[in-house]
C-alpha cells in the first residue's frame, strides 16, 4: 500500500522529533560528563600533563655507573658594606682536578652570580648545589632554564649562571658553591626499577594464569546448565521433582554426617594421623572399595533386582570417593610438610595447599554427596509407587500438595538463610515467593475455564501468571517488612525459636517457610503428581541469573573484599579474578554450545543415547576448540585486570605501578607501563598463533 502526503509528513515530522529529543539526551549527557574544554587550556595544566606525559615515554629502562667528580667554594651572603673584597679563605685546587670560581664571590639573596668551572670531564653532565651553614644541600637552576644539570665543554669547561637562594637570617654568612661532575664508565646495564618490575609482571603473569585455570573446570559445568538448547527439553514430573527436592535437608544431614566422617577418616589415614600408615594405607583400602564396588555391580544374583542393585552401587561409589578424596587430601597435607627449598619445595607448597583445600571443602562436598545419594535413593523407592498414582485422583492432588508444602517451606527457608545476611538480599525473599506463586493462577483459569490452546488462552495465562508473581511479592514483602530493612539496612533477628535436626531456625526463617509452605501447597495441589515439570528452564534461569550477577561486579570490588579477607597480596588477587572468570566464561562457554550443530545431538538421540551419552560424544567434540580459543583470550583479560586489581591491594604490577605514580615517580611507573605493553603484546601473537596452530 502507498503512503499517503499526510503518511509521510507524519513520518518526517516523528524523525524530527526523535531527532530533537535524542540531542536534548545528548546535550544533558554532554553536561553531566562536566566537559570543559578551558580546563585543558590552561598553561599550568599543559605544562603538568607534558611532564607527567615526557617522563612516562622516558621509562627508566637502564642505568648508568658514573665517575663523580666535586668541588667546592665558599660564598659570602651580602657583600661587605664598604665594597671591599671579602677576603674569604679559598683552597687553591691541585693541578689538573676540577676547580670552580665564582663571580662575584658575594652577592645578595636573589642575586645572579656565574660560577666557571674547569678541569671536569668534557661533554659530562653537572650540576651546581647550594649548601647553606647547617649542611642543607639546595640545586640550583640554570639562569634561564628550568633544568637543573647542564653539559660540560668539550675542553672540560663550563660557565653558568645561578640565583642565590633568599634564606632567612642568612646575611653575612659564608655558605659554600659545590659543583658536581658526573661521567658514565661501562656499559648501561637494566636499572633497580627494571628488575622490580620484571618480578612483578612475572607475578602478575601467573596470577592470571592460575585464575583462569581455577575457573575453566567450574565455568565448563556451569555452561552445559546456562545452554538453552541443552536445558530446554529437560522435563520430569512433579512428583519425581518434590521427592527428590523434599529430600535435600535429609541427604545434607546424612552427608554431613556420615560421608563427612568418612571423609574426615580419610584425611586421617592419608596424612598419617592413625597408626602413622600414611601413604602406605590408602592404595590396598582403594583397591578395596574398587573391588567391592565391582563385585555388586556384577554379582546380580545376590541382590533382588536392577534396582536394588544400582542403588547399592550409588551408595558404595559415594563412599568410595569420598574416602579416595579424603586419602588424596591427607597425602597432599603430608607431602607439604616433605621440604621447603628449591623445586620440590614448590611442589610440596602446591600439593600441601590442594590437600588443605580438600580439607577445608570436604563438609561441603560430604553434603552434596548425600544430598545426591539420597534424592536418587528416594527416587528410586518411589519410582513404582508414583506410577501407580492416578494423574486425576485425590491422592495425586494431596500428596503433590503435601509434599510442595515441604519444598516450598525449605526452599524459601534457603533462600532466607542467605536472605538475612544482607538488607538488599531480603529481596531474594519476595522474588522467589512470586517464582513459587506464578502457575497458581493459571492453574485455577485452566480449571474453571477449561479450553483448547489458543493465542488469547496464551495471553490471558501470561498475565495472570505475572498477576500471581505481583500478589505473592506484595504480600511476603508486607509480611516480612522488607520496606524496613531496605531502608534502615537493618537485618532481621537471629533468635533460635525452633531447631530441627540441629538446624537452628529464627522466627524471620520461620516466617517465611510458612509462607513458602503455603505457597508450595496450593501449587502443588492445584498440579497434581502428574505435571510437567520444566526442570531445564529453571535451571537454565538460574544458572543464568547468578553468572550475570556476578559478570556485573567488577573485579576491581572483588579484589577490595577479598583483600579485606585474606589480606594484601596476590593472593586476593587469584580469588578475584577467578571468580569473575567463572562468570565471563561461563557465558562465553554457554553461548557456544548454543550455537552447535544440532545433526550430531538428533542423531545421537535417534539411536537410543541417553542425555550424558549425548553430551560427550555429540557436544564436547565441537566445543573444545572454541573453549580453548575462549580461555586463552581470558587469560589475556586476566592479564590486563590484573594491573586495577593491583592498584586495591590485589598483587602483581598493579600494585607497584600505584606506588610509584602516588609518588609521583613517572619514569619509574613508565617501565610498568611499557612492560604491561610488552606483555599483552606477546600473549596477544602467542595465543593468535596457537589458536591458528592447534585449532
């Protein structure tokens, strides 16, 4: 269809208006920048810039040893009154050393005088200094110039002029005119600075390494969850879900508990701390577990049933591997204490801080463990049953009310527990009650206005899910007065009112594991056993939320709290930037997956192949090259931030580069600068020609 005149005009005038609006933007932001374009124009401002910016391109790269040669005359400060010569007692310099004659030889303060000077090196710097009658040395300018040195004559000679410095309560007195001579002997040869510097970009070089290793094996696992493509046809039932969800404070109790003291045992054993065994102990007690774990996974005969069979592996190989973890950390603390000089000191360092680190997370991953452990046991033994459950009867709606209670009261208990650490965490709160709250509405429109799907059912749906998720937070918001906290920043109390399992819970907790009860209830009775749960969009949410959470805080305020944590050094560092890597990684890593070829996964998928089967041989093999080529343009970045991170307390150069420009030292912090160059340039060539090489 053509436009009419009046289309057209109207289109015109619209541009002009968007036009004139997005100048008035342009124009307020121009103003909020506080651009001055005087400031730059003034002279002392020009004349600081250009010797800040002469002295960063004069990095002090070399220095040089130098033949010093002085001589001295006394000065008389104001001459006599009656003109006559001050007769001051000059010793008559030996012949052929340096010797300097100043004319005249008194004058007053302001006065211009010429010292003339011979028998120094030829064509060498020197400089004139006023030392007054307690010692005080004072260089003195070259009339005429702002330089302090000058060169000699090439016969050795040399004749200047300077102003006597106006020094209180000085007339009459005799103060004395050095004259200083410098010749370079030898070679140039790298400066203090250089190898300063060279230590800390060393420093600096490895702390990136390190944080982008630490963070390539957590951003891995976290970018197969944050793949939409992977997540989005990942769905269970509900009440497999609420099983397996309602389990969780159960497998963490039974972790900690048991697995913990496996693993503590394990330490133990491996550091020599029981009957002094150490390492000789841990090789026959793995063969041990190996043996047993094999043993019933093949006798089928002993054990009733596939099930029962698997079920006992997954508890046998849970307690496996956390003893091997234990024993492997126990041998890493003992091979700590083995030396502390040379390479095998660096190595013992290394191996003793990874047995320490095993020590120091074996609780957290005794908990995982149990929480798997037990969500699969669970799982399991209720398999049969929730299969004989009616998708409409009673006893499905119920029981999947029953147990979204549960869950919903120990997921917002959770969320709570990390809530009440921060004010402007108490938002986590009402946003996870409204998640919890968004298909109650729905569910209710589905129930009471049955109909087959259509656009306008979508719509309708739609808004009253965001209807429900608005409801939910207004009143868990109101509930816990959260206006309050965000505010006052004041944090809700920690009173023990009730304990469960040796889990201590508060009333603020209490409160909203009933809200959460109540919400997790009616959603799940209004579902039923039967639902669909879109297990991979959630986590697929979630993943998602917490790596860009943490992309947008800059690692910069990471390396402040971290430095707070463990102190000054590169160690706050490593923790800084790994934890920032993990975000940017995880995204990059993700992206790419989302971007596979989807032949090799239908293929893979027609022929029977479960999802991990999948996943190793239809999407590792063509994510690795790009999660190569994406790490090492990260260790580059890491290279880069190291330098802010440093200027916090962080380590590495940056924090030697801080140093010196607080001090004012631009030559020094120039030889940074042209290292951190340097560096970036080599790892930009090296990682472009191994990308090109190997992939």
């Amino acid at each position: 269809m053509k436009s009419t005149p009046s289309r057209k005009l109207l289109r015109r005038l619209l541009t002009i208006v968007a036009l004139a609006v997005g100048l008035v933007i342009y124009s307020y932001g121009w103003s909020v920048t506080q651009i001055n374009l005087d400031r730059p124009q003034e002279p002392i401002r020009q004349t600081n810039a250009g010797n800040a910016l002469r002295e960063l391109l004069s990095p002090n790269v070399f220095q040089q040893d130098y033949d010093i040669q002085d001589t001295t005359t006394p000065f008389l400060i104001n001459c006599p009154a009656d003109g006559s010569d001050p007769n001051l007692e000059v010793v008559p310099p030996e012949p052929e050393t340096p010797s300097i004659v100043v004319t005249p030889n008194c004058a007053p303060s302001n006065g211009i005088v010429t010292v003339q000077g011979s028998n120094f090196y030829p064509d060498s710097l020197a400089r004139i200094n006023w030392i007054t009658t307690d010692g005080e040395r004072r260089i003195r300018q070259v009339v005429g110039t702002n330089e302090d040195n000058f060169v000699t004559n090439d016969d050795g000679t040399f004749s200047v002029d300077i102003e006597v410095p106006r020094i209180r309560g000085s007339a009459g007195q005799i103060h004395t005119i050095e004259a200083l001579g410098r010749f370079p002997i030898g070679l140039p040869h790298l400066s203090a600075t250089t190898g300063l510097v060279f230590e800390k970009m060393v420093e600096t070089i490895f702390l990136a390494l390190i944080a982008t290793s630490l963070a390539i094996l957590p951003a891995a696992g976290l970018s197969f969850f944050a793949a939409h493509n992977l997540m989005r046809a990942m769905r269970m039932t509900l009440g497999n879900m609420l099983v397996s969800f309602a389990l969780l404070p159960v497998g963490w109790l039974v972790g900690t508990a048991v697995f913990g003291w496996i693993g503590t045992v394990g330490i133990q054993l491996g550091s020599g701390a029981y009957f002094g065994i150490g390492p000789l102990g841990f090789a026959p007690l793995i063969l041990l577990g190996a043996v047993t774990s094999t043993q019933l996974g093949a006798a089928g005969q002993p054990v009733t049933g596939i099930r029962w069979r698997s079920m006992v592996n997954v508890v046998v190989a849970a307690v496996v591997v956390i003893f091997v973890l234990g024993l492997l950390g126990g041998l890493g603390l003992l091979a700590g204490t083995a030396a502390s000089e040379g390479i095998v000191g660096y190595l013992a360092y290394f191996v003793g801080s990874l047995g320490e680190l095993i020590q120091l997370v074996m609780p957290l991953i005794a908990g995982i463990a149990g929480i798997f452990v037990v969500s699969s046991l669970g799982g399991t033994l209720t398999a049969d049953a929730l299969k004989q459950i009616a998708a409409t009867s009673a006893l499905s709606h119920t029981l999947s009310g029953v147990l979204g209670a549960i869950c919903g009261a120990v997921l917002l208990g959770l969320v709570a527990g990390v809530a009440s650490q921060a004010a402007w965490l108490g938002l986590l709160v009402p946003v996870s009650a409204g998640a919890i709250a968004a298909p109650i509405l729905p569910m209710i429109y589905e129930r009471f206005a049955p109909g087959p799907k259509s656009t306008t059912r979508r719509t309708i749906r739609a808004l009253l899910s965001w209807a429900g998720i608005a409801i939910a937070f207004v009143l868990v918001f109101l509930e816990i007065n959260l206006r309050r906290t965000l505010v006052e920043g004041t944090l809700p109390g920690q009173t023990t009112v009730l304990s469960l399992a040796g889990i201590n819970i508060s009333a603020y907790m209490l409160q909203i594991m009933i809200a959460g009860a109540v919400l997790g209830g009616l959603a799940g009775t209004l579902a039923g056993m039967k639902a669909t749960f879109p297990i991979g969009e959630i986590l697929y949410s979630g993943t998602r939320t917490i790596l860009n959470a943490l992309r947008s805080i800059e690692p910069l305020i990471m390396g402040l709290v971290f430095v707070i944590w463990v102190g000054i050094g590169p160690f706050a560092g490593v923790l800084a930037l790994t934890l920032h890597s993990i975000a940017s990684l995880g995204k990059l890593y993700s992206e790419q997956i989302e971007n596979i070829d989807d032949g090799p996964i239908e293929a893979l998928t027609s022929t029977g192949a479960n999802r991990l089967q999948t996943i190793v041989y239809a999407v590792v093999p063509q994510i690795i090259p790009p999660y190569i080529a994406f790490t090492m343009y990260r260790w580059d970045i890491n290279v880069r931030m190291s330098t802010i991170i440093g200027f916090v307390g962080g380590g590495g150069i940056g924090f030697l580069l801080q140093q010196q420009i607080n001090l004012l030292r631009y030559r020094d912090a120039g030889v940074a600068v042209l290292a951190i160059a340097i560096v970036v340039s080599v790892l930009d060539y090296a990682s472009a020609s191994f990308r090109e090489r190997i992939i």
